[in-house]
C-alpha cells in the first residue's frame, strides 16, 4: 500500500519529470511526398510502404503546408523544387519559418548549382536527383531517420536533465531542515531557502560569509569540529547539537518560526566532500555538505517533561521526587564531610479551613503565596520543596548545630505570621514545623524525613503554630500511624489505588452474575496493601471518602466496559461507608459518577452495613429511597451481625440481603450450628428479598447452601478477589476454568506482595 502523502510525491516527481528516461522512439516514420507528377508519387508511396515507413502524397506545394497544418506533422518529406503551384523553395522557407521539425530531402530534376544551393540553405538536410535509385533514395532517407532519431533523443535527454533538475531543486527548496555546503574555508557556497525560515536570514545574505556567524558564542568550539566537517562514511558527524542565533526580521516583529533571537537548538549532521583522487585515494578537500535539523520545540518539550517530573506545576517548587535526591546527596556529602544536616517537614494551619470555606481557587492562590515568602527563608544552597497539599520541606546542609535549624524555623514562622491578601479575603495561617538533624534523627532519607514528620505532629498536638526537633521517645506514639496515614494522602494523589473484584456466582446458572468492588493498594515499596491495614486508618482520619470515590470510579467504568462487551446482566456491588453517604452530594455524586462512567443505576448494588444505616436513620434513608427511584439496587452487608432490627427492615428500600462470613463458617457436618444461616434465608424468601452468602470457603458449605434455597455464592471456594484484567478472563469462562485462572493469578499476586 502506498500513502496519500507518497503517491502526491509520485505524481509530483511524474508531472516534473515527464515519462521515463528509457522509453524508445516509435518504430516507424512518416513520410510526405509532394510531387506534381501522379506516377511518381504512387510510386514512391509503393517503395516506401514496402520498407515501413507510414505515406502520405500531397500534389502541390500548397496542398503540403495544408497538410502540414495539422498533428501530427510528417516526420519526412520528400519535395520536388519544380511544382506549377508554389515552388519547393518556397515550401522550404514556410517550413523554416513555422519551426517545424519535419526533415526536408529534396527530389527534384532540376540540379543546377543554385537551386541545390538554395534548397540546402533554407533548409532541406539531403538532395537527391531525378531519375533516382531506389537503394540510394532509402538509404537517404535511413539516414535522415536516424539523425532525426539522435536528435529527438538529445532533446529528450535535455528536457529530462533539466525536469530532473527543477525536482532536485524543490525538493531541496521544500525539505523541512536547512541543506547547505561550505567551502573549504567554511563559508556558505549553498543554502536552500529553510535557512530564511530557520535563521531569518535570506540566502543571498548568507552566502560567501562564515558559518560562525549564525553559531552562538558558546558553541563555537564546538562548531569548529562540526560545521567544517572533513570526515566521511560512518566517520562523518551526525546530530551533534549546536545553538544557533535566529535573526529578527527587519521590522522588528518576532523572529520567523517564533524563535527569539538566540534560542535555537539544532541537530548538525555535516561530511566531507572531496574531489575524485588516485588509487582510492581520497582527493583535494572541496568543502562541507551538511543538514541542519530544527529541534528546539523537542528540546523544549523535553524539559518541560523533566521539569514538570521534578517540580510542583502551583507553586514551581521541586517535588518530593527532587527533594529525596538532593537530600540524598547532601545525606552522603554529610557522612562524607562529618557535618549536620537538617530536614524540616513544614504543614500549613488552619489551611483547610480556607479551602472548605473559600474553595479550592482561593487555596491554590493561597498556597502560592506563602511558597513565594518560604522562598526568601532559605539559603542559595537549600531546597525548598512542597510534598503535596500544604505540606512543605526544607533541606538545610551544612548546619554548625541545631540554633541554625532553630533559627531558619523561627524565620519561617515569622515570615507566615503576616496576613496574606487573596482577592477580597485577608487570610492568616500559621505552620507545624517538624525537625529532623542528620545523624541524630537518622541516617538515610527515609528516616530523617519520617522522623520530621513526626516531630510535625508532635508540636500539633501541643497547639501547632511552632516547631519541634525530632526526639526518639517520639517515635513510639506517631511513627506507624502517620506515615501509613502519609503514605495514603499520597497514594491518593499518585493512583496507587486500584479496585479488585470477587466473582459472585449463580450456582443454578453456573456463571459469574456479579463482582464485589475492594479497594486495594499497590505501594511502591510494600506492594499489595490488604484493606484491613488501611481502611480503618482512612475511617479514622476521614480520607474513607476519597478512597471510596477513587475505588468507585475506577469500578464502575470496568463493569460499564464489560457490560458493553456483552455482560449485559453483571451487576456492581459498591462498599458505602456510613461517612460517604452523610456527604451532602452523595446521591447527586454517585448518579453524576454513573452518567460519567456510562454504567446504567440497575447495574449497580450499593452494599450498606446495619450499623451504617441506624446510626443516621433519618438522613442516610431518604438518600436511599431516592436512588431505589433511580434503579440503583440496594443490599444489606454483613446481615445479622449489626443490630438487626428487623422491624426496619420493610422500611428501607433493600431488595438484598448479604450472609455475613462468620455465619457461614458455622456450618458444620451435623448442621447444627447453621441455624442463623436457615433463619436468614427464609426471612429473605419470606420480604421477597435476593440472598448472597459470602466467605463460603469449601465444598460442605457450598453443598448446605444450595440444599437450603441459596443460590448466590460469593467467596474463596470459587476465586479470591483478582484484578481487573483476571476478572474480564474470568467473565469469558465456565465456573471450573475460572477457578484455575482465579487461582493462578492469586499465587501470582501473592509473590509479587
């Protein structure tokens, strides 16, 4: 196949070029007779048709330059001088005179000296006597065939030359970089017309003068080694940068290409070229050939990559990823040196509040405020950075002891003490400032950062605004909580979450009918994070909500995707903490999360615990009610376990019921200890309910279940919770060969953990 922008260069090269240079002349040749005599012509016409050649007869002069008149003209003509209407002579100079590339030999009794004279000078190539030989006729007129040949071939040749040419030159003219040719004392001797686009400036001013006058001073060493370039083959120099000035344009406006003067990066590629020597001998050095290649927008693409992975696009402060690696560097320029470092971890008071109150606008204007005021706390040599949020810290090298920290803290505070002016509003925070001092509170970054973070808490829980080197006995109270909780905000803001789906299964029907939603974390460094050793922490501190939102969204657009690819049926079952579903914007949130995500309200199965729903009974019901309005299905989570107060049952808008693990652990061989399980069944055939018993674990359990009227089954006896790729496998399969792929993934992931 041959793209569009190929075959508009194939028909280019054709329109330029003409036909191929190898097509051969047509085989045979015409001939125009004209002579008075009706016998001669029908002679002629007979001998020359018998030798190829195509015939035409004309009787008179005048009926010759009608002929000629119209295409295509003859090739030949053979002309009697002596005709009573016009005289060959005169037919001659008409040709002449028309430019036509019809050969003339003339025929003609009469052979006196002048009139051959005159015929050959106005312009017929042969002349022939009558009575003629026959031989000698062809053998003229072969002749004559054959140098009109040769010169339609030279012709040829010529137009195809200068077509060739004309393309050459286009193309070099309209090639995207800069073509040029030095001299051997490095002056331009050719440039196509990119350098005017390139460097503002026009070829004729270009040519004759030194390369070095469009090289930056800086490069110009370099450019010596380059632009004069004498090696060839693979030794040749190949996209070495250079920068290069561009030249404004004479008005004044911006530069061409939108390059300001000086600020053009380039890719050289420059080889020798010499003149033919002896003995595969390389020969005198004739100049330089060369492309110069525009690659300044790349260049600039490129750090703003590096720049946006190492800085805070708000506030243009490193990130936490530049700070580790100067902290790191300065941790080992310290242990080298035998000198103090000192980390200080910085949190904003009072920040939240005017980020609730005045939005998020006000906030990010805020923040940029009090990082220009932190900027002038800190020495040439210190970092400044913030970690995300409010949260900023400081790398101080090279202290003499902890009053230097001590005083760049209370500079800090300081400083932040003012009002900030933001819009309308006259805004005041203070700062929590935790200090960690290399090697007291630690040795590698990790612990002096941790150790700061926990001397931040430390000087909160005493009233904030101040600061509080790191003390070990600290370490017992704060270190595990904070940093998980630390390492969760952050997790947040690098979607390190990621949602894992339980398969839930119909036994009659022997297929997947659902999947559970669990947030699961992936950390850098500790890998798979279970829920139970963080979801109570985010309960704790409130971040519940965000990890709910993140693990839902990520949720629901999976089964929205798999639902279209023709799992019309499979329904979402969503964990909803009591806290998210106090949120004022929970119903309207999670019905903008499905219209966003494309997952139709029936699809969806909000799983809510007892407890959750009886601690705020009359708020949390009617936000309930109004998404049963909507299709969104409603389930019990953990059923019996919470304060199962049956009376409130029919109250809420619940058409599931979900038998909580412990219960179905109780199953034994007698099946005595099943009694709650029976009890929970037939109270949820009894309202019309669907049940779901989860955590079944084994075939005695599973068998008891179906043999009481319970259907859907969710637990390990079929998969443990798989990603999100595992699971779309899974929905594919029959129940036997989704328990193998199920397992295999959880031995897989289990190693990775």
């Amino acid at each position: 196949m041959i793209s569009a922008r190929d075959a508009g260069l194939v028909s280019l090269a054709e329109s330029l070029s003409g036909p191929a240079a190898d097509e051969p002349p047509a085989a045979s040749m015409s001939v125009l007779i004209v002579d008075d005599q009706h016998g001669l012509r029908e002679s002629l016409r007979s001998l020359l048709s018998s030798r190829g050649y195509g015939v035409e007869v004309a009787a008179g002069g005048c009926a010759a330059l009608a002929r000629l008149e119209q295409a295509p003209t003859p090739d030949m003509m053979l002309l009697d001088l002596v005709m009573p209407d016009m005289s060959g002579l005169d037919v001659i100079s008409a040709i002449c005179e028309r430019n036509l590339e019809t050969r003339i030999v003339v025929l003609s009794g009469e052979t006196s000296f002048d009139y051959v004279k005159q015929a050959l000078t106005r312009g017929a190539v042969d002349f022939l006597r009558k009575p003629f030989e026959p031989e000698e006729l062809c053998s003229t007129l072969a002749r004559v065939r054959q140098a009109l040949e040769l010169e339609r071939r030279a012709r040829l040749a010529e137009k195809r030359l200068a077509q060739s040419e004309r393309l050459h030159r286009f193309m070099i003219d309209h090639a995207p970089d800069m073509v040029y040719l030095l001299d051997p004392e490095g002056c331009f001797s050719f440039i196509n017309d990119r350098a005017a686009a390139l460097l503002g400036w026009s070829r004729d001013a270009l040519l004759g003068r030194h390369y070095s006058v469009v090289v930056q001073e800086q490069d110009f060493e370099l450019a010596r080694f380059v632009m004069n370039e004498r090696r060839t083959g693979d030794r040749a120099s190949r996209d070495v940068e250079l920068r290069l000035r561009s030249r404004l344009p004479a008005k004044g406006g911006p530069a061409r290409d939108g390059h300001a003067q000086g600020d053009l990066v380039v890719e050289v590629t420059a080889t020798g070229i010499y003149s033919p020597g002896l003995c595969d001998q390389e020969g005198a050095f004739l100049g330089t050939y060369g492309i110069i290649r525009d690659v300044t927008e790349r260049k600039r693409a490129q750090e703003m990559v590096r720049y946006q992975a190492y800085h805070d696009l708000l506030t243009h402060l490193p990130n936490r990823a530049l700070f580790r690696d100067r902290l790191e560097l300065a941790v080992t320029q310290a242990r080298r040196n035998c000198s103090r470092l000192a980390v200080m971890f910085l949190d904003l008071d009072r920040f939240k509040v005017v980020n609730d109150t005045l939005g998020h606008t006000v906030g990010d204007r805020l923040l940029k405020q009090v990082a220009d005021r932190l900027r002038n706390c800190v020495r040439a040599g210190d970092t400044l950075a913030r970690f995300g949020g409010d949260e900023f810290c400081l790398l101080l090298p090279d202290l003499r002891g902890h009053e230097d920290a001590a005083g760049v803290a209370q500079k800090v505070l300081e400083r932040l003490s003012g009002p900030f002016q933001v819009d309308d509003h006259e805004l005041f925070v203070g700062a929590s400032i935790g200090i960690s001092v290399f090697p007291d509170a630690g040795e590698s970054v990790e612990a002096l950062i941790q150790s700061s973070d926990i001397a931040m808490y430390a000087i909160k829980e005493r009233g904030k605004n101040g600061y509080q080197f790191f003390a070990p006995e600290m370490n017992a109270q704060f270190s595990t909580l904070l940093v998980l909780e630390r390492e969760l905000r952050n997790a947040l803001i690098n979607d390190e979450l990621e949602p894992y789906f339980q398969p839930q299964i119909d036994l009659e029907a022997g297929s997947i009918i659902g999947v559970e939603a669990l947030a699961r974390w992936r950390h850098p460094e500790r890998g798979l994070v279970e829920p139970l050793d963080f979801i109570p922490m985010a309960e704790e501190t409130g971040l519940i909500v965000q990890v709910d939102r993140c693990i839902q969204h990520k949720a629901c657009s999976a089964v929205a995707a798999w639902r279209r690819e023709g799992h019309a049926g499979l329904t979402l079952s969503l964990n909803i903490s009591a806290t998210q579903m106090e949120q004022p914007d929970f119903v309207d949130g999670l019905l903008a999360l499905l219209e966003e995500t494309g997952l139709a309200p029936e699809g969806v199965r909000l799983e809510i615990t007892e407890s959750a729903i009886m601690r705020e009974m009359e708020l949390i019901v009617p936000k309930l009610r109004r998404l049963a309005a909507r299709g969104v299905r409603i389930g019990i989570d953990d059923f019996g376990t919470g304060y199962s107060s049956l009376s409130y049952l029919q109250r809420f808008p619940v058409d599931t019921l979900k038998i909580d693990r412990t219960f179905v652990n109780d199953i034994r061989v007698d099946g005595d200890d099943a009694s709650i399980v029976n009890a929970i069944i037939h109270m949820a055939r009894g309202l019309g309910l669907d049940i779901i018993a989860e955590g079944v674990e084994n075939e005695l359990q599973l068998r008891y279940l179906r043999q009481q009227g319970c259907h859907q089954i969710q637990g390990f006896i079929f998969s443990r919770p798989v990603d999100r790729e595992t699971l779309r496998r899974c929905l594919t399969l029959g129940v036997d060969e989704m328990r193998r792929v199920a397992h295999e993934f959880s031995l897989r992931d289990s190693a990775r953990a």
